[in-house]
C-alpha cells in the first residue's frame, strides 16, 4: 500500500480496477525510465562516455514528469509523455549505433506497452504509437540518420549494453505482460461473480415468481369463498320468515366476515414483511409478548387457556419490533386455534433469553400437535397441516420468512397429540438490509 501511495496520491479515486492497473502501470514504466536513466548517466561516467549525457537527462526529466501526472490523477498524458520520450529516445540510439545494442528491441516493447497503457477504448491511439515505432525503426533501419554524432563504443561496452538492454527489455516486457494477464484474471474472477449473482437471482427470481402464482391462486379462492359463503347466507336471511335462523346466518356471516379480515391481515404482513426496511429498536420482550395476549382471544371452546410467559421483565433485544410482533401474534394465534380442549389444563409458554449465539424464543403448547408427515411442508404458502384448520395457510409461512428478514432461524418440534414447540434465534442485531 505504500508504494501504491508513491505512485499516486493516496487521496486518488480510480473508477475501476482495470483503470487502476494501468495507472499503475505507467508508475512502473515511469520508474524503470528514471532508473535506467540514473543507471546509465552512472554507468558512461564510469566508461568515461560523455557523449549521451543530454539523452539521458532527456529520459530522467521525461520519465519523472510522466511519474508526476500520474501521481496528479492526469494519467492520459502521462502515458503520452512517457512512450513520445521513450520512442524518440529509442529512435536516437538505434541510428547512432547502428543496431549494435539491440536498442531496438525496445520499440516491440513500446509497441505492445502501448496497448497495455490505452486499453481497447483507447486502441487508435495504442494503433498510432505502434505505427510510429514501425516507422521510425524503418527510417533509422535504413537511413541510419541521427542527430547525435557517431558513436565509437569500445566492444566490451557493447557487449554490456546487449545484457543491459536484454535485461531491461525482459523486465519491462514481463510487467506489461504480467498486467494484462493480471487485468484478465481478475476480469474473469469478477465475470464469474457476476455470473453466480445473476444465477442466483434468476433463481430466487423463479421462486419469487412461483409464489406469487401461487399466491394469486391460492388468494383468489380464499377471498372468493366467503364472499360466496355470505352471499348464500344473505340470500336465506332474506327470504327466511324464522328470526332464530336469520340470527344464526348473521352469526355464520360475522365468522365469514372474521376470515376474510384474518386473511387480509395475514397478506398485509406479507407485504410489510417483503417491501419493509428492517428498523432496529431496543425493544423490551415482556411488552410485545403482554401485547399480543392481549389482542388475542384466550379460550377455545369457553375453555380456559392457562399462558406463562417466562421472560425476564428487563429482557431487552435490539431488533425491530413490529416484526417480533407478527410472530408472536402468529405463534400464540396458533396455538391458541389448535389448544387440545380435551386436556384439563391447556397451556402456552412463551420463553425468551439471550444467549452467546444469539436471541432465543420459544412458543411451546401442549396442543393438537403436527403430523410427521406435515412438518416439513407447514412453513410453505397456504399449506394447511390439520382438518380443523380454519386460517389462511400464510401465518406459518409469514413466520418464517419474517424470521429470515431478520436473518434468524426458525425450528419446529412436535408430537400429534402431544404439542408443539417453536424455537426462534435471531442475532443480537440484524443487519440493515
């Protein structure tokens, strides 16, 4: 990260990691020129060459001012900069020493840095700088002008600069290289990504839409039977001349009327659930919990339900309460509908507590219970585990995916006859989604 800070300035916003590595690039580049100009300025000197000190002060100022804009976030002429620079200085040396350097392998690196450098948003002007370097290695290949006198190299340093500029041109070759194939690694790691995310919400899109078929059937029946239902009834009252069985249409229409409200209720959840924010609040258990009780209706059947709510009355969860709500008043509501009247003391036991891996709730009756074989489909849309059912099929379905909004878990116990318990752990405090 450092030496990120060095090449540009840490307070630098670049848009994309594709941009970023070339940026990046053009700090390597630039740094290699500054370099191989202090390398060589030091090596001539100890050769006694004096001749190309200009060349090389040219090199040292070009690569450092391309270093600079870089660092300024004015990367596209830093790039220009740098390649005019290089390639005229290139262009210079292969005339003046007549190939003998193998200087002129470095316009193949210009070449294909150039290309590495604009990207292929930018490939005319990447085509232009390649065409440059074929010209100017055919005008110096073949007229063996140049401005800078004739050089006369001693062989050993010849030598010494084909190792130089064999070196130098392998590691400037490889870190174009290494970029690109960096570049495309991470493309394809991010495609990859991408790919999953897309499968994944094709997936809960198929899902999503299968529910909502599913809804809209399974809505539309409900809503559309007691409808019917009160209709049939009005149409008895109507013609009916006996006052007791006017008043036990009325009774059968007020229940209708009472399923269709719990059914508009449930799909009001739904939505809430799905569209609604999550909104953490320090909530105190025992409130919600005495809350619900009392909007929910304690008997079945004028027998008694006996609650105990084991909490303690300082218990406070930061979570969002109207959530909590819904599924208290589902949980209870279920257990109160399906309370086991033949038994001397029915009974609903709401426990709540914080533990080390999260926030527990329990809702345990000693009710009807669940069949084996309808647990694992009692959580699914409009599914209706007993014959006594009376509710829409949501409540259940509701719970469970309230409780996922609030990135909690839900899990079911239950014996025919004997009860059910449903056990609930959400996380100190969800994240906001």
């Amino acid at each position: 990260m450092k030496f990120r800070d060095f090449i540009l300035r840490k307070e630098l916003i670049i848009p994309s990691n594709y941009d970023f590595k070339r940026v990046m690039l053009v700090g390597y580049l630039s740094l290699m020129g500054i370099g191989v100009s202090l390398f060589y300025l030091t090596y001539n000197r100890i050769y006694a060459i004096e001749d190309n000190y200009i060349v090389y002060y040219f090199l040292l100022i070009g690569a450092t001012t391309s270093l600079w804009l870089n660092r300024e976030g004015k990367h596209f002429p830093a790039k220009m900069i740098f390649l005019t620079v290089v390639s005229v200085i290139i262009f210079l040396f292969c005339a003046q020493s007549d190939f003998r350097t193998d200087t002129h392998f470095y316009y193949l690196i210009i070449s294909i840095g150039s290309y590495a450098l604009f990207g292929y948003e930018h490939r005319w002007i990447a085509f232009g700088v390649s065409a440059a370097t074929i010209i100017l290695f055919v005008f110096s290949f073949t007229t063996g002008y140049s401005p800078l006198p004739d050089a006369n190299y001693p062989e050993h340093y010849i030598r010494s600069n084909q190792i130089i500029n064999f070196v130098v041109g392998t590691l400037s070759a490889s870190v174009v290289v290494y970029m690109l194939i960096k570049v495309n690694y991470f493309s394809e790691e991010e495609l990859k990504k991408k790919q999953q995310e897309a499968s994944q919400q094709n997936i809960a899109l198929t899902k999503a839409n299968a529910e909502l078929d599913r809804f809209v059937y399974s809505a539309s029946h409900d809503l559309r039977a007691p409808l019917t239902s009160i209709l049939g009834l009005t149409n008895i009252a109507r013609q009916s001349k006996d006052p007791r069985e006017v008043d036990k249409c009325l009774v059968m229409i007020a229940s209708r009327v009472h399923r269709l409200d719990e059914f508009i209720h449930d799909i009001i959840d739904f939505s809430r659930n799905s569209r609604t924010a999550l909104k953490n609040d320090d909530v105190r258990v025992v409130d919600v919990v005495d809350s619900v009780l009392d909007n929910l209706q304690p008997t079945v059947n004028g027998t008694p339900i006996q609650f105990e709510v084991e909490i303690n009355r300082d218990l406070s969860w930061r979570t969002d309460s109207s959530r909590l709500n819904v599924i208290l008043n589902n949980l209870i509501g279920n257990a109160i509908k399906y309370a086991d009247s033949s038994k001397e003391t029915p009974f609903v036991k709401i426990q709540a507590a914080s533990g080390p891996d999260g926030n527990h709730l329990i809702v345990n009756d000693n009710g009807i219970g669940i069949g084996l074989e309808h647990q694992p489909k009692v959580f699914d849309m409009f599914y209706r585990a007993s014959e006594r059912s009376k509710g829409s099929g949501l409540g259940l379905f509701i719970v469970k995916e309230t409780v996922e909004k609030l990135q909690g878990s839900i899990h079911l116990q239950s014996q025919p006859g004997k009860g059910t318990s449903f056990i609930i752990i959400l996380p100190h405090e969800p994240a906001a989604v």
